[in-house]
C-alpha cells in the first residue's frame, strides 16, 4: 500500500463509492435486521438511530469516500526539515503506519470511514465494529472489498476482525508484531 500512487489510491476509493450506490438496498437490507435485533433487545432510541442506514444516509457515506478522494495524498508529505551545519539534510516525512486496527460501536458509517481514510493514508485497515452492526458492517465491508477487486490496491487492505465477543478485542490489542496500531474509538 505504501507504493501506490495518489491515482491509484484514489481509484479504489471512487470504485468503493460506486459499489455503496449500486448496492445500496443491499447495505440497508443487513442493516434492517440488525435494527430489528436492536429493537428487540430493547436499545435505547438515540441508539438505534445511530444504527439506522436509509438511502439518504448510504448516498451521504459515498459521497463522503468520493470527498476522501479529492484530498490531497498525505503520503510523503514533507512537514518540516532543515540543514544541519555539516550540510547533512534532515526532514519529517509523514508515512504510512502498516495496519491500522480500529475498535468502534454501532455507527456502520465508521466502518466505511475508517477503511477509506487508511487507505488513503497508505494503511491497511483491520475493522472491528460492534456486535449490534454485525450485520451492516460485513456487508459493508464484502462491498468494499469486492470494489478493490477492480483496481491496483490489495482487497485485503481491508478485513474485519473475525468474532464478535470481547475475546476478539483482546486478540486484536495483542497482536503486536502484526498490527501497527490500534485506535479504539468512542
């Protein structure tokens, strides 16, 4: 991922903000179900609106990915530097981390957010959403991974963590040596 140009980059983030509109009823589909179990198990309202994909929304988060697109390609961006007095050059570069491992509750937006910004970035993204999105956020992410097929950039640059126990969060935080970072989110 750290090799591929800013068009190539961008490419598979336009191709995964096609496949969220051509598969739209797909995505609200699963998300109906998991809205379903949530009413059911008695989630608080606010909650379940946070869960709730409609067309308007899906259209929101692919036009969001196309807006990722059009920003400029942080990768070897040069943030500062200077010349030491023996004329040795010294610059800070920014880079790409490796995996990038993210933990989040049931917002499905910030499965495609979080996959798109590190792709971007030149990361591959390691996506571990909540039990009660389960059902949005593999469709969301089989998506994703099925418009990658179409361009230069790896489909497992994104993968969802296997398992929707707290048992899965552990393995995911201690897989020093294969994940570069993990960001828990909310």
């Amino acid at each position: 991922l750290r090799t591929l140009r800013r068009d190539q980059k961008d490419a598979a983030l336009l191709a995964i903000a096609d496949a969220l509109d051509r598969f739209s009823y797909r995505i609200i589909n699963a998300n109906t179900q998991d809205v379903t179990d949530a009413r059911r198990a008695g989630t608080d309202p606010a909650l379940i609106d946070r869960l709730t994909l409609t067309e308007a929304r899906v259209a929101s988060i692919a036009a969001a990915v196309r807006k990722v697109a059009t920003l400029p390609d942080p990768v070897g961006d040069v943030l500062r530097g200077y010349t030491l007095p023996n004329g040795l050059k010294v610059r800070q570069v920014r880079v790409p981390l490796g995996v990038v491992g993210m933990i989040y509750e049931a917002r499905p937006n910030v499965t495609v957010d979080a996959a798109v910004l590190c792709l971007k970035s030149g990361n591959a993204a390691l996506l571990r959403g909540s039990a009660s999105a389960s059902h949005s956020n593999r469709i969301l992410i089989d998506i994703m991974r099925e418009a990658l097929t179409t361009t230069d950039v790896p489909v497992d640059s994104i993968c969802q963590v296997p398992g929707l126990s707290h048992d899965s969060v552990q393995h995911l935080t201690r897989a020093r040596g294969i994940v570069d970072v993990v960001i828990p989110r909310g």
